[in-house]
C-alpha cells in the first residue's frame, strides 16, 4: 500500500527519522509531535500494529519479503535508519548546543511546541462540552508530569525494560516526552547519555579492530543496559501502537483532544527561561555524578525581569521554531496541491 515511493520521498522519510530521533532525546519535546506535524503518525501507528503474530509467522516460515511488505517494512525501516543516524550525529549536536547555547535551543522547542498545537487543533473541527473536557484533563495531566521530582538512577535490569516500554511513548503519544520520562524515573543519563555513549565507542572500537572494550566491565554493563533498554522499547512500541490504533480507530477526536491539552500541559517543561536546581549534601556542596556532572533535580522557571539581547534572541529563536512547524504545514500543502 506504501512501497511505491520516489527517491526523494525515501530521503525525506530519512530525515523525518532523524528528527524523530533528536525530538526523542531532548526532554520534553515529543517524537510523536515530529510525527503527527511531519504527516505520517497514523502511517507509523498503522505500521507498528503490523507487527502481530501473523508477521512472525511470517518471518519464522522465511517468507521475509511477504513479513517486509505486511509490515509496511520500507516505511520502517527507512524511518528506523534516521533514527539510528540522528543518536550519533543530530544528538550530538543538540547534547553540544544545549551545553553553550541552552537558552536558545529551549526557546526554538518552546515555539516548535507551541506551532505543534495549532497544527493539531486547526483541523480539528468543533468543540462541544465533552472534547474541552477531554483537553481539559490532558493539560492536567501534562503540566502534573512536568512538576513531578525525579527519581534516583536504577540500573536494574528489570527496571530498565519498564524505562524502556515506558519512555518509547515519547514516539506513539503526541506531547509525551519519553526523554522527560525518564528523567523523572532517573535513568535518562543513564540509558540516554552514558549508554549511548558506549555504544559509539564500540563502534569506533570495531573501525580501529581493537577488541579490548571485551576486558572493560563498566562498557560491557552499559551494553547490556542499553541492549534490555532496546528490548524494552521494541515491546513498548508493539503493544502501545496496538492500543492506540483501537482509540485512534473508535475515539479519535476524544484521543485528539486530549493529546492537544497534554502538549500544551508540557510546555512547562521546555519553558525557555529557567535556573537548574542543584543537588547539595549536608555541607552544602554541590553533589555530581560518577562522570563528573552536576546532579539537578528540578528548575526554577521564570519571566524575563529585563529586555535583554538574550532575551531578544530567546524570543526570536521561539518564531523561529513557530515558523518551522508552520513551514512543514505549507509544504505538505504544496506537495498535496502539485500531486493533486
């Protein structure tokens, strides 16, 4: 149904995946929204659903061209591979621009969030008293998740397959940012930063023929981590893309609804102008982690007290991300209208 796609529409696809990808990693921005605006969230729930007991029987029979075709596995497998590539490359770049230029980049996720939820409510019809209801309680929801305190790091490996189902509903649930889930459950450095990590150094390591990473206990243990973390994922995609493809199918707009408040619920935590909490020990010094990084467990968010040239630039880098969202509407648009 979807595999005659042009070249371009591959690479596109690509691209898609990778800023699937980069939405997924930064806490509180939404893959799912990457999605939805970009165009193809219900081809991606549709597909995922295609990973059932018949496409196993499928692949455990050999018959891998029918299991490719019943899964949509071009679109899959395409959009996977941008996903892949945005961990070593757009994710290193967001990890290095939050790092210099935080204000700025929280400002442009600020205005791409708030581009998102007009995308969404603009076509989504009327409002009765039962739909404002159901938005009503996804913006509760989502501004409850955001003031919640973070948990402590746990690397066990049972409670690292529950990281994993749960933060993957950062790519089938609009607004929910898997990133900041896992925040609050402790492990985003962890599973997102130090796991990730020592998968690229193996990589490097296999380039170079250098197999000494066997010896070193701490990446081997991130491996495992981040291999239960993967499994835990692929489960949650499965089975929480079944789920929402039954709401999607009989309450769509009640889901819709509600996935427009819990965005907007969430906007607090990508709320450009905020100071990192500090973790402290009785002597009042600051406490760090095993890699040397201040441990932060919540922000302190503000309004600008002056016009400042930072502030002109957060509030511009904002429009920015407005603009963004808006400019994938229109080309969608003029992509229709030529195809038309």
């Amino acid at each position: 149904m979807y595999e005659n796609r042009s070249f371009s529409d591959k690479v596109w696809l690509v691209l898609k995946g990778l800023g699937m990808g980069a939405a997924n990693k930064v806490p509180g921005v939404s893959g799912g929204v990457v999605a939805f605006v970009a165009g193809f969230y219900e081809e991606f729930i549709y597909s995922l659903q295609k990973v059932n007991r018949k496409a196993f029987a499928l692949l455990i029979n050999g018959r891998f061209k029918s299991f490719y075709q019943y899964t949509n596995g071009q679109f899959l497998s395409l959009l996977i591979a941008g996903m892949l590539i945005s961990y070593f490359s757009v994710s290193k770049l967001l990890d290095y621009l939050i790092e210099h230029y935080e204000l700025y980049v929280w400002s442009a996720f600020f205005g791409m969030i708030i581009g998102s939820i007009y995308f969404i409510a603009k076509d989504f019809g009327e409002w009765n008293r039962k739909y404002v209801a159901y938005l009503l309680c996804g913006i509760i929801a989502g501004v409850s998740i955001s003031y919640l305190e973070p948990a402590k790091e746990n690397s066990n490996l049972i409670f690292v397959f529950f990281c994993g189902i749960i933060s993957v509903s950062g790519m089938t649930l609009p607004g929910l940012s898997g990133s900041f889930i896992l925040i609050l459950l402790g492990n985003y450095v962890l599973l997102l930063v130090d796991s990730v990590n020592a998968l690229y150094d193996l990589f490097a390591s296999l380039l170079q023929l250098d197999f000494s990473f066997t010896k070193d206990t701490e990446q081997m243990e991130l491996l495992k981590v981040l291999a239960v973390f993967a499994l835990g994922s692929l489960a949650g995609l499965v089975s929480l893309s079944h789920l929402l493809a039954y709401v999607l199918k009989r309450y769509k707009k009640a889901t819709y609804a509600v996935i427009i408040g819990f965005i907007a619920g969430s906007l607090g935590v990508v709320w450009p102008w905020k100071e990192k909490l500090l973790s402290y020990d009785l002597n009042g010094n600051i406490l760090y982690d095993a890699d040397g990084r201040e441990i932060i467990y919540g922000y302190d968010r503000y309004f600008p007290s002056e016009f400042s040239l930072d502030t002109f630039f957060a509030i511009f880098f904002i429009f920015v991300g407005i603009i963004i969202v808006l400019s994938l509407d229109w080309y969608h648009k003029a992509r229709t209208t030529n195809h038309g």
